[in-house]
C-alpha cells in the first residue's frame, strides 16, 4: 500500500506530542504482575457443535467501533454533521462523555486539540507500536486460526498477532503483555474471550482518540456468526460513526455476498478511566481482495516532514 494513501485513510495525525504521553502516564500505573482470582475450566463443548469462524473477514470502516443500540457506549467524535453522523474532518473525540473520569477527559481533550490543529495524532498503529486490546480492533482484516486447545487471530497490519487459551484459566499473577493474557471458550454459538493483563505503553489507549488506559482494563469479546440482513442493519448503524473505506486497503465490499457476517460484541471495564463499563460492535463481511501487506516500519510519514519514530531495539532478538 502506498504511504501517502495510507496516511489519508487513516486520517492520523501529529507533531509534539510529549504532553499527551505525560497525561497518560498520569492515568496509567507501572506495569507489574496484575493479581487474577482463578477460575475454573469451563465443561468443553463438543468439536461438531463449534461455531466455524474460519477464513478472511473485513469490516470496511474506521475506526470502526460500533456504537450499542442502547446503554453506554464508547468514547464518540464530538463534532457532528447536521445530519447528526460524524464528523471525520474533525476526528477528536468527546471528552465531555460523563462516563470519562477527570484525567481521562483531559487526556481525550489534548488529543482532539491536536487533531483540530490538522495534524494527526500519534497512536500505535502511527507509531509502530502493538495495539493492544480494543485498540487492535481497528485492523479492516481479520483472520481466525482455530484449533481445540488454541485460537490464534490475525490482524491485516503490522503483522499484529493474538492467541487465545481454550478452557484454561487465568493465571493467578498475570505479568502484563501488549495484547494481554487472553482465555478463551464456546458458548453455544458463540465464543466467548476474556482478556487481562494488558501492558501499558507510551500510547495506551483503546481507541483513535486517545481515550487512555490503565492496567485495570479488562475486555470481553464475543463473537457470533449473524444472518446477513443482521450484519446489513449493524454496518448502517455504524455506518453513522465511522468512516466507509472505499479502497486502497487492499479489501474491498463484496456486493454479491449474502452469507452470514461475523460480528463481535465486546464490553471494556477500567476503573481508572471510566466510571462504568461500556460495549460496542464490530461487524465483519466477507470481503474481496487479497490479504494486503502493510509493515509500519516501511510506511513511516504520517507526519508532513518527518517520519514516525519507529522503536528500535537495543539488540537483536536472535
């Protein structure tokens, strides 16, 4: 994918940000073991009767968190069209949601003054970092690998890679990751994800708008295959949110396709950002295309003259 139509997808933005990474070190905590009470395996389902998510899914939007049908959402853009849909010439989010706590909001508001500015804010997926759990979500490809004892999800950028443990618990002292300790199990139709354990890093955040986090965060994701006139009524409710790619993702809408979607319903708790949980939605199509190659450390211009500071290691890993 070319860098410059890269960078006017994602609509990113940036310049000098150290303020930004000072308020959010002032919500997060150091990263140190995070204490799990243990649960019990649940029973395992039988292999006939679960679900296939198998093969490539896209949901052709950005950011691409659909809002609940009702109850708490997330963190919104705060300029809106007259016809009440998002603004994405004016992508900062609303650091007036009540459901913000105080040096939350200050965090999200920092962030959208510099996207008003015109420039783009630094983020992971600007900044080569992992994303971390929602942040991941973003991703337009995802691909599920399913075996009995593992689930590994595969994201379309930067290679991002996430495993699930099946029927095992948390365990009791949980060292912090960049996608977290992630457990796993069927419910019926629908499998069910518990996440943990989440590191928090110089761009800790669970959305676009630099809504921040803490290592209290703690995610549950279910995903569900949905008849298509469901999926078809989620993407035009999101559709009042985020923004429709039209192309250069290397996905595209498949017009034809009237097969069931994928849709993940997950729910986010933090107490040290907001002061009650909330959900969304992603919808996931069938797409065209083929699986794009993007490498962030090669599309690093975000930013108009200068590049992204891509981490470097202090040694190799082999």
């Amino acid at each position: 994918m070319a860098t410059g139509e890269t960078g006017g997808i994602m609509n990113v933005q940036r310049r000098d940000f150290l303020l930004l990474v000072t308020l959010a070190a002032a919500v997060a905590t150091p990263a140190r073991a995070q204490t799990v009470a243990p649960a019990a395996p649940p029973a395992t389902q039988s292999a006939a009767s679960i679900p296939d998510f198998s093969g490539i899914w896209a949901h052709l939007t950005l950011p691409g968190f659909e809002p609940p049908a009702s109850g708490l959402g997330p963190v919104r853009i705060k300029s809106r069209l007259p016809n009440g849909a998002a603004n994405f010439q004016q992508a900062a989010g609303d650091y007036t949601d009540p459901n913000l706590k105080a040096q939350a909001a200050e965090v999200v508001k920092k962030y959208g003054e510099i996207e008003l500015s015109g420039m783009p804010n630094p983020n992971p997926a600007n900044q080569c970092w992992p994303g971390g759990v929602p942040y991941v979500f973003w991703n337009i490809g995802m691909q599920m690998l399913q075996q009995p004892h593992e689930i590994t999800i595969l994201y379309s950028n930067d290679h991002e890679v996430r495993r699930v443990r099946i029927n095992q618990p948390h365990p009791a002292q949980v060292t912090p990751s960049w996608y977290g300790d992630s457990i796993g199990r069927y419910e019926g139709d629908t499998l069910v994800v518990d996440t943990v354990g989440i590191k928090v890093g110089p761009f800790a955040m669970v959305d676009f708008y630099g809504t921040p986090h803490t290592e209290a965060l703690h995610v549950v994701e279910r995903y569900r295959l949905v008849d298509y006139e469901v999926a078809k009524d989620a993407e035009e409710r999101g559709a009042r949110e985020n923004f429709r790619v039209r192309s250069g993702t290397g996905f595209a809408s498949n017009p034809d396709y009237k097969g069931k979607g994928l849709q993940l319903q997950f729910t986010v708790e933090d107490e040290g950002v907001f002061t009650m949980p909330w959900s969304a939605t992603i919808t996931y199509r069938r797409p065209l295309g083929e699986w794009p190659e993007f490498v962030c450390a090669e599309n690093t211009q975000w930013y108009p003259g200068k590049n992204s500071a891509v981490p470097n290691a202090d040694k190799p890993d082999f």
